[in-house]
C-alpha cells in the first residue's frame, strides 16, 4: 500500500529568532541540521525507505530533505523542487519579530493573522526589503503579497493531485520535506480535518509524520514516526 512521509524543516534562523519567515530564504540552524539529520536516522532505524522525493524551493526545506536522506542512506533517489510546496507567504509581517508585532498591533489581531483561516496578513510593499520579485527561483511566478492558510491550500493541493498522488498511486513511497503550512494543507486533505479545526494543529520540525494510504489513497492511519 502506498505510504506518504512528511517531514517539516528543522529550526530555521528566524524560528530561532521567533520571526515570520514565509517566503523568505533563511537557512537551518545547527540545532535545525540536527533535527533534519535525527529524522532520517530515525527513517533507516524504523525501516521506512522513501523512494521518491519532493520539497520547496526554500533552503530550510531542501537541506532538511538532503540531510534526512543522507542520514538514511537514500541521498540518491529522486527528487522534485516546487514552489507550490513553500509556506505561507506572510505579506507584511515577513522579517517581524512576532513579539513585537503583538505588542505593536495587539495580541488579538496578530492571532488573526496567524490563525484565521482565510483572513491573510497585510500584503507585502513591492521594493520593500524582502520582495522577491528579482529572486530568480521565482522567475515567471506571479508571487504572492500575501496568504491566508486557505490560500497556501489552494496551491498546495492542486500540487498535490498533480504531481505527488500520481507517485504514490504506483506504489511509491514518498517523502515530502515542506513547511508547517504547506504539510498542514495535505494533512487537512488526508485526514479530512475541518477548516476550523486545522488551525489548532501544530506540526513539530523535523518529526516524520506517517500516512498509511490504500489504494484510492484514502488515509488509513497517520502517525509520528517517532512513536512507533
């Protein structure tokens, strides 16, 4: 039956610095190089061998997946780049300290904007320090200002449908290294969760999550690596 992994980034910089990240490119702290490589020993110890690949176009993303597949022996197999994987565009908020911008906006707002479902952050000036309109990687993408959780989903799934399931469908086993909302869009999917309930699910960096699939891909369990 298939099986789907999924991975988010271990502790980047700016998780570090309890910052809004989104689309911006920062790389892995060492503690986040440690979690990245942990979850792929944690993979060859359990017997979990992904034999297909995809993450972002993000640095903590990409490192996570090429030190997880290292450490486990399977830095060879193939893999897949896109965008659609990314976080969430934050907008406005990029490069914030979360902090100050509760203590700047209030405490109640920020939630919303970092919880509501559809409501998205303020959109991001065009020029401004982390606009990423000349970042090549994006060449020919129309970029976000902003998103909303729902908005992440609807690139995310579609993604999904089109390249990953199709992989999963000849019996692959597949490992998506991603970010904590792009994984939370395919758990929603998988695990049929409800709009309002997704927002209270936090996903751990570098902890593998496991979904057993059956043949329509429907999901017949789901759980941490970890526990097993």
């Amino acid at each position: 039956m298939p099986r789907l992994i999924l991975v988010r980034h271990g502790q980047s910089q700016w998780n570090l610095e309890n910052r809004f990240t989104g689309w911006w490119d920062v790389d892995l702290t060492p503690k986040g190089e440690t979690e990245a490589m942990a979850a792929g020993e944690l993979l060859k110890d359990k017997g979990v061998v992904p034999t297909v690949a995809f993450t972002s176009l993000q640095t903590r993303a990409i490192r996570t997946l090429h030190l997880a597949l290292e450490a486990s022996g399977l830095a060879w197999i193939p893999e897949t780049k896109d965008w659609r994987l990314n976080e969430r565009h934050y907008g406005g908020l990029t490069g914030l300290n979360k902090a100050e911008t509760a203590e700047k906006h209030g405490e109640e707002q920020v939630k919303i904007w970092r919880r509501s479902f559809d409501v998205p952050p303020p959109v991001q000036e065009k020029g401004s320090e982390f606009d990423l309109s000349t970042d090549p990687r994006y060449a020919g993408i129309a970029i976000p200002q902003t998103e909303s959780l729902k908005d992440t989903i609807a690139r995310v799934l579609p993604y999904y449908e089109e390249a990953i399931a199709p992989q999963l469908k000849t019996g692959e086993t597949v490992i998506v290294a991603a970010h904590g909302n792009s994984l939370r869009a395919l758990v929603k999917h998988l695990s049929k969760i409800s709009d309002a309930d997704i927002l209270d699910l936090e996903i751990p960096t570098g902890q593998p999550i496991i979904f057993e699939l059956d043949g329509d891909l429907n999901a017949t369990e789901r759980y941490y690596l970890s526990e097993r």
